[in-house]
C-alpha cells in the first residue's frame, strides 16, 4: 500500500532508505508500565518475518520481563499526494503461558476493495507451529501451514511448510539446521505448484580465537544450474572486515568488500562498502553515525557504478521525559533535488502514536498517521 503511495512521489529510492532508519519504540520511553515491552511483543505477534527482520524484536532479557499476555490494536491511514486514501487495521493478541500469538490485519485501498489476512502460532512442545490464511480483494485466498521442531541434544532444527495457492495448487518448503563443532549446516529445499525444485546448502563455521566467520552456500537450480556465494567476516580492533562474492549460473560474479569501525570514545561508527559488478564497474556506499546528547545522526553516501550520487542525512533525537521521539531525513538526489521524511513517534496513555510525512522532490507529499493501544490484560477490544 505505502510503496504505490511513494512511488507516485517520484522518490521510490527513499523506501530503501526510510526501511533502515526505522525507529524502535524502545526508543521513545523507558517507563514501568511496560507499554514499551508490550509494543515490542505485539509486534513480534504481528510479524511473520525472520528475525532478522524483526527490527522491534525485543532481548531476551525483555521478554522475560514481558507482559506475560496481552493485546494490540492498530490503525494505520495513509494519505497520497492526490488525497487519495488506503487504510490498515491490524489486532492481535499474546499469551505466554499459553504459547500462543494471533493477529489479524485487513487493508482497505482507495478504491474500497479490502485485503484481509490473519495468522496464529501456537507453541508446541519441541517447536511451534503456525497457519496463516490471506484473502485478496477479489475473494480469493491462500494459506499457508509451517511446523517448526528443535531438538537441542543434536543441534537439530527443522521447519516444514505449504502454500495452498487460491487455485488448489501446493507449494512446499523444507529446511534442515544441522549444529557443528564450529557453526552450522544447512539444507533448504523448495517445491513450486509446477514441481520445479531448487536445493541450497549452506555451511557456516566459527574461529572466536581468531574472530574469523565463514559462509559457505551452493544453490541448484530447477533447470540443475548452480550459483554459489562465499563470504568471510574477519573481526578487527575497531569492528570487522568482510568479503563476500557471488557467482551466478553463467559464471558472472560480483563481489562486495566492507569495512566496519567503531570508536566508543566519540560514539563514532562508520561503514564503507565497494561492489565490484559483473562488468568491473563499482558502487560504493559509505554511513556515518554519530551519536549525539539526544540521539544520533546519520549521513550516508551512494555512488552508482556511472558516477551518480545519493546522500541521506537524517538525524533522531528522544524526549524521554516527554515520551516523544522525532526522525528527519533529507536525501539529495543525483540531480540536485532533494526529498525529505519527518517522523514523530510520541507516547500515549495506552499506547503510541506515529506521525510520518515524506515531501518528494516535487514538493508533493503523502503522509501515514499509526495509532496503536495496548491492552495488557487481556483481549484488545473490537469496537
């Protein structure tokens, strides 16, 4: 829904950008009602992603000082910059004791067709299982069924899933995490509705001695092809050095080689990275976070392969005591023309409130206006 908004703007390279400075509720108050570590879990019963993903996923330390149930409800109204309307609606619900964690979600678009979806985990003895169910706006649904199993005395983890597609078709999904005395292995394998297969495995091994962390992965494709990846991450006094190179299955590679500082003294960090295409040419990326009295700031620099530059300069600050936390961001485009995002995140009595404006380079601007409440006792009312 947001992205066709944004790239009515003109501006979709700004979607990339704003993903990555999204900011965690944690960061807006540090209170005892636990309202924080209740955004935090709700979003992890809200989100299907990895956890990689998952950038509001709370430390284990918080989620066991979390709720230990609870529920949510969020409205979300974006406005583009013709004054068209989309809007979402999402509740859900935990219980740790229980194991369980349910969400549904419905999306209205601005033609009044609604998209519904909704999904329930359940914790299971050895793992969880968990079924999803999508219904577009034409009536037509998909689900999908996965099962996850551990067992720890092996090392083993397994995770199973299919996708009925609105036709009656079935694709499938398997993986196998092997551990080992140095890291791990793993096998993935993919089934499409046609019966194509495409298999990957995957090694990673550890040296904390050393501080040097390898990754190893081939893919088969349905057609019997492969591509392969290679990467190693080398720790340094200051951060990290790694490597990683791809090649395809016509033998093209590209590789991307990055450098990571930090100084604690200065609450610097930098990243610079280089990737080498196919044909020789390189992109660079480089990112300067500073950390400031408030909060941070953020520049960042992209150079493509013929020369072109995109540069994003954001800066975040918190109110604490005010429970108020505020984003601003201004990328610079090749041509000179600038686009910007003004974010305000503020705290309410039984939730958050999140306010986001992006302005294009054009000067037109779409907005989306997110109102979460909490419910730490029980289930979040309907109405």
């Amino acid at each position: 829904m947001t992205a066709r908004i944004y790239s009515s703007l003109g501006i979709g390279t700004m979607i990339i950008l704003a993903a990555s400075f999204a900011l965690p509720v944690s960061a807006i108050a540090a209170d005892s009602d636990n309202i924080v570590l209740a955004a935090k879990h709700g979003r992890q019963a809200g989100r299907q992603g990895s956890a990689r993903s998952n950038r509001g996923a709370a430390s284990s330390g918080e989620r066991r000082s979390a709720p230990r149930q609870g529920s949510y409800k969020r409205e979300s109204t974006a406005t583009g910059p013709g004054g068209q309307q989309r809007t979402r609606t999402e509740q859900g619900s935990w219980d740790r004791d229980a194991g369980t964690r349910t969400r549904e979600r419905t999306r209205t678009g601005n033609d009044g067709r609604t998209a519904t979806s909704s999904s329930t985990r359940q914790r299971t003895d050895d793992g969880f299982t968990r079924n999803a169910t999508r219904t577009g706006p034409d009536g037509r649904q998909a689900t999908r069924d996965t099962t996850m199993t551990r067992d720890r005395d092996s090392g083993t983890r397994t995770r199973d899933s299919v996708t009925t597609l609105p036709d009656g078709r079935t694709a499938t999904a398997s993986s196998t995490r092997q551990r080992t005395d140095d890291g791990f292995t793993r096998n993935s394998t993919r089934t499409g509705p046609e019966g194509q297969t495409m298999n990957r495995d995957t090694t990673v091994s550890r040296d904390a001695e050393s501080g040097t962390r390898t990754r190893d992965s081939v893919t088969t494709l349905p057609d019997g092809r492969t591509a392969t990846a290679s990467s190693t991450r080398q720790r340094t006094e200051d951060g990290f050095t790694s490597n990683t190179t791809r090649t395809g299955p016509e033998g093209q590679s590209m590789s991307r080689d990055t450098t990571v500082s930090r100084d604690a003294d200065s609450g610097t960090r930098t990243r610079d990275t280089v990737t080498t295409l196919p044909d020789g040419r390189t992109a660079s990326t480089s990112v300067i976070n500073q950390k400031t009295d408030d909060g941070l700031t953020r520049s960042v620099t992209r150079t493509g392969p013929d020369g072109q530059t995109v540069t994003t300069d954001s800066a975040r600050s918190v109110d604490r005591e005010a429970g108020v936390a505020t984003r601003d961001t201004v990328t610079t485009l090749p041509d000179g023309r600038t686009a910007s995002t003004a974010v305000v995140t503020e705290r309410t009595d039984g939730g958050r409130l999140r306010t986001v404006t992006r302005t294009g380079p054009d000067g037109q601007q779409a907005s989306r206006v997110t109102e979460t409440e909490f419910d730490l006792g029980g289930e979040a009312s309907s109405d």
